[in-house]
C-alpha cells in the first residue's frame, strides 16, 4: 500500500488555517485532522491520564510534548482508513518535528507545508471575536499574546526549515481578504 500524503498546515492563530482546511476537504477530499482539536478532545475525555497536562499547556499556549500531540494524530489517521491527510497546526516547534520524523518519517510522505500568512493584528482580532462564542480557554487576550510569542519563537523556525527543503507554499490569508478569496489561492496549491 502507498504511503498516506500529508500536506502540513501552518499559520499564526487565527490566520485562518482551520476555514481553508474546511474548504480543501470539500473541494479535494483531504482529511482534516487539527493537532489542536486532537488535544482538546483528549483533554476533555474524563478516563485521559494527560488531560490536565494538556489543559495547563494549552491555557499558557505552550507546545505539548510531541509523544502525545503525534500518538494522536497517528491514531486519528489509522482510524480514518484514509490517505490523504491535512494536519493543521502541526509540527509547531522542534520537539514536534523530530518526533514526527521519528515515529512518522517512514510511514507517511509530507507532499508539502501550506503556510498561511497574517498580520498579527488581523489574527488577534479574529481570535477575540470567535472567543465570543468558541468556549476555548485560549481565546482571550492573555492567552493570545503567549500563543503569538510562541508561535514567533517556535513555529516560524519551522516553516523556515521547511522552505529550505523547498516545501513551503504561501498564501496571503491577511488584510481584507475573505476566506473563499483566499481559497481561489490555496486551490492553485492544489491541483
Ligand atoms: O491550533 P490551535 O490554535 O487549535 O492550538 C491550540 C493550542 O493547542 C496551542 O496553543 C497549543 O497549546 C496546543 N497545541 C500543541 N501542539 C500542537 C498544536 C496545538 O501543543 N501541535
Ligand atoms: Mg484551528
């Protein structure tokens, strides 16, 4: 059997990498999988022996240990029976990406990274006004600015290790620009 395709997806919080994964599985038939709401569900699951772990990492917006994020994300992509797979917020710093490459590199082919970019003050004021309704506990200003200094510190060394091997495709998710604008790009991305 061919090895499952996997095209990464990264941006800022709030950059709108969850809405144009949505559209991609609609038009192109990927399978989302959200390294984020991968956690959130197992947090929330009373019988996990790591929900509080995950639940302190999230509220600071600091990167959980890659043994639990990719043992997720594994087990999701098992279940799926699929092939074709969209992980958003993933690999998000070092410690992610060599524990994929450990416990992933063979087993599946990483086609390329979609990388979504934003201004920052775009994405806090997206994040702000969904905090209104989503119920998440990062959603509010304090949470934001960590979430944004860690992405800074830590995701961006990522998307630059990716575009030296190449494998980067940008788009402009910024300024003035709604979602299906954005996908007339990302579906360049592709076909
Ligand atoms: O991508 P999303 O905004 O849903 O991620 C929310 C939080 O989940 C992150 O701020 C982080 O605390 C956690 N997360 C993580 N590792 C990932 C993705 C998300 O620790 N690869
Ligand atoms: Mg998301």
């Amino acid at each position: 059997m061919a090895k499952p395709r996997v095209v990464f997806v990264l941006g800022a919080p709030g950059s709108g990498k969850g809405t144009q994964c949505e559209k991609i599985v609609q038009h192109f038939g990927y399978t989302h999988l959200s390294a984020g709401d991968l956690l959130r569900q197992e947090r929330n699951d009373p019988a996990s022996e790591v929900g509080q772990l995950i639940h302190n990492y999230i509220k600071e917006g600091k990167i959980v240990p890659v043994e639990i994020t990719c043992g997720l994300i594994e087990k999701a992509m098992v279940k799926s029976g699929k092939s074709k797979f969209l992980i958003d917020g993933f690999p998000r710093n070092h410690d992610n990406l060599s524990g994929w490459n450990e416990q992933m590199g063979e087993k599946a082919e990483v086609a390329f990274v979609l990388f979504v970019e934003c201004p920052e003050e775009v994405c806090t004021e997206r994040i702000l006004k969904r905090g209104q309704s989503s119920g998440r506990t990062d959603d509010n200003i304090e949470s934001l600015r960590k979430r944004f200094n860690t992405y800074t510190k830590e995701t961006v060394p990522i998307v630059r290790h990716y575009d030296q091997l190449e494998k980067v495709r940008k788009i402009n998710g910024g300024t003035g620009r709604t979602p299906d604008e954005v996908f007339e790009d990302v579906k360049q991305m592709f076909q």
